[in-house]
C-alpha cells in the first residue's frame, strides 16, 4: 500500500485532496463530549527524536503504519497533523468518521535561532474550511524576554476568532518557556506558569466558542483546570523514559469537569515495547472507563 501511495504522490495528486473532501465526518464533540485524539504534527517542526535517539521518528512508512493502527481503534475520535499527514491518512480510509484538526503554525523550527517565533507555515484559516477539517490547532509558547512572542499571541488571536466565526474548532496549545544561560528556549516545568499561561490562552480571540486547550497533565490539574471554563484534552509527553507518570497524571486529570479527554502522540505512537494497540486501549480506558 505504501508503494501505490508513492504512485499516487506522482500520477494522481489530486487524489489526496480529492480523499481528505470525500471522507464521512461527525460531529467534534460527538455524544459524551469526550476526545480521544493522536497528535502527530511533530515532524512538521523537526521533532523526530525520542529519548536518545535524535531520528526515531523520521520514517514515514513507519509513522503512517503506527497512525493507521492508532486511528482504527472504535475509541479512537481523530487525529491532528500537518496537511501532508492528513492527506496520506485520508487516501488510506483512516479518517472516515474520525475528526481531522490541521497544525497550523509550526514555524518554530526545534533549536532554531527563532525557535519562538511559531509562524503559520502549515494550514490557514481558509484551507481548514475549504478542506473540509474540523477544527485548527496552534502553538503558543510564552517566554517573558523573546519579543517574537508578541507577534504569536496576536496571530493565534486572529485564528481564533476567524475558527469562531466559521464554527470550527480552534485547538490552543499554550506552553511556558525559558530560557537558558546560552539561550536556548526549554519549557518551564512550573505549574504556577502553566496555569498562568492556560489563562492568558483562555482570552485571546474576539470569541472563545469554538476554542479548545491543549495542555500538559499536571500534579496540580485541578488548578490548571480551574484557570479555565474552556474544555481541555491533556497532552501526553516523551515516553522513552516510562510513561506509567503520564497515565497516572491522565486517570487523575480527568477528574476535572473541563478536562474532556487526551490529545497525545508520541505515549500512543512509539510507546515502550512498540504495544501500540495496548497503549491505545490503555489510554482509551481513562477517556471512557464504561465503555
């Protein structure tokens, strides 16, 4: 199948597109009001290290494989990536009844010189819509002494409103960073500044009826959580070193009435061991533990 997707690539291009507006939708919030989404948008800004190896997720073939996998579990509601992903996906059936949110500005290239300064470089407002995707998702990552931080409050803004004005769903990753001694941007492990962060994500846009975070599980989740009335999906994290932390941080945040689900990559991708199913379920089980 990867071979005749390589054809199509060259013969039939339009076959991509053609599959991503043909493909059967649903509702975003389906009927429970629960999310269970895999993120694979990481490679769209250079992200395909895991652990200690800097290219563990750089084979195409391989992602596509464990995507496909991931997205043909029942609880399974979406996935969120970058078009080219997405289209791959819709051109293999993968997406049929599942939700398709668009990674929208991941020109904040890893270990840039510019690393925040998180451009648009992936979809537009106008091609979420024409493409027929369920929603956008953004990146903020806020550091008190990057002046290009300004210039990413104020496009996530606008995409937010211009999601809200079509009724599509505005997917907000808002992150704290520092900066080290040489410079380099890392993120902020405090809680005290994710929740900060989590409120100032909360207010951005002309309208917040469609606007949805994405957040990092957190000791203190009923504290993050309770710096927004907005749903949250939490987000999963490098799994090369355990990931037991990150299911435990998921089962207790999900406690938390706005807290409707996961949104996690890496954990359901490339999980220790290489279970994906078993890791898929396992994370299906604390988004829905009736079903």
């Amino acid at each position: 199948m990867y071979h005749a997707l390589l054809e199509a690539r060259v013969f039939e291009p339009e076959a991509f597109t053609k599959a991503l507006l043909g493909r059967a939708r649903r509702t975003p919030q389906g009927s429970d009001g629960k999310l269970l989404l895999v993120a694979s948008d990481h490679t769209a800004r250079g992200k395909i290290s895991l652990g200690d190896d800097p290219i563990a997720m750089s084979d195409r073939h391989t992602l596509l494989d464990h995507l496909v996998r991931v997205l043909s579990a029942p609880h399974v509601d979406g996935v969120l990536a970058s078009a080219d992903i997405l289209e791959e996906l819709a051109w293999l059936g993968a997406l049929e009844n599942k939700l398709a949110i668009g990674t929208m500005n991941r020109g904040g290239i890893i270990g840039a010189t510019w690393e925040l300064d998180d451009r648009v470089t992936s979809y537009d407002v106008s091609h979420i819509e024409s493409m027929g995707l369920d929603g956008g998702k953004t990146l903020i990552r806020i550091d008190y002494t990057d002046p290009a931080v300004a210039r990413t409050l104020e496009t996530v803004a606008s995409i937010t409103t211009q999601l809200a004005d079509r009724k599509l769903l505005s997917m907000i990753e808002p992150l704290p960073y520092i900066k080290d001694a040489a410079g380099k941007a890392t993120l902020d492990p405090s809680d005290d500044a994710l929740i900060t962060v989590v409120a100032i994500a909360s207010g951005l846009g002309s309208s917040s009826a469609y606007t949805w975070l994405k957040v990092p599980a957190s000791e203190r989740m009923n504290e993050v959580a309770g710096a927004t009335s907005l749903p949250i999906l939490m987000l999963g994290g490098d799994p090369s070193h355990g990931v037991d932390g990150i299911y435990d941080l998921w089962e207790k945040g999900m406690a938390e009435p706005n807290v409707r689900g996961l949104l996690a990559g890496r954990t359901l991708l490339y999980p220790p061991g290489g279970d994906i199913e078993a890791a898929t379920s396992r994370a299906a089980a604390i988004v829905r533990p009736h079903n």
